[in-house]
C-alpha cells in the first residue's frame, strides 16, 4: 500500500461514490422524464409516479447511508483520539475542539498531537490547516 501523506489521503469507495450515485441519480432523472412525458400525452401517471417515489426514496438512502455512515466513523474517531491524547497527556481533549478538528488531528503523530491539538484551539484551525500543519503524518487506512 503506497505510504499515505496530506496529498494522497482522500479516499473514495469507487462503486459506491461515483457507479451508484450515477445510477440513482440517473434513475431519478429518467423518472421525471417518464412523469413528464405521460402527463403530456395524458396516460395514466401511476406507474411513472410509483417510479419517480421509488427513485426519490433511494437518491435520499444513499446520502442518508452515507452520512450515517461518516457520524459512525467521526464518534470512533473522537474516542480512540480522546484514548490516545489521555495515553499522552493524563488528560482527556479539549472539548472545544470540533470533530472536523479531532479528525484532521488524528493524522499528527504522537510527538506532535498534544502541541498541535493546543494550537488547533487557541488559532482556531480549520481541519485542512491542521492537516497541513502535521510534519509527521500518521496514516489512516481504514477511514474512506
């Protein structure tokens, strides 16, 4: 697996965000179509709008599974890095930090996490400059 670093980082579950939003969105889309075209030639608009529900329910499924997904991720995220900065420090992380922070932070090594994990708050770092900020990036396979 190649080393990961700030540039490389970003994951993407290939079928899932590019090959399924397609088909659903396009889905939908041919289902408008559909509705359209049966109200204009004035056919029965049953199965078109049974259709066009149907495609709406899952266009909403896959940004609902999604997001369910990523808040799962973000509370064990936020654990394992409170574990970690306790292992480190005797202290639990600052509450004020947000979980886009803790999830930047998750990337800095443990030389570095406590000080950066202080200087996150007191400059109120946006997740991409902690990120750039890390000198020591720890990899993070799992998270997609």
């Amino acid at each position: 697996m190649k080393t990961q670093n700030y540039s490389n980082h970003r994951r993407h579950n290939f079928m899932y965000n590019y090959v399924t939003f397609f088909i659903v969105v396009l889905l939908f889309v041919s289902s408008l179509y559909y509705t359209y075209h049966a109200h204009v030639e004035g056919i029965s608009l049953r199965p078109p709008l049974f259709l066009l529900l149907i495609s709406f329910v899952l266009l909403v499924y896959f940004f609902s599974a999604w997001s369910f997904a990523v808040k799962a991720q973000d509370r064990a995220i936020r654990a394992e890095e409170n574990l970690r900065h306790f292992v480190l420090t005797g202290r639990l992380l600052d509450n004020r930090l947000s979980i886009h922070q803790i999830t930047a932070l998750r990337f800095a090594s443990d030389e570095e996490f406590p000080a950066l994990a202080v200087k996150a708050i007191e400059d109120d770092m946006k997740p991409e400059n902690i990120k750039k900020a890390i000198k020591n990036w720890r990899p993070d396979y799992y998270r997609i």
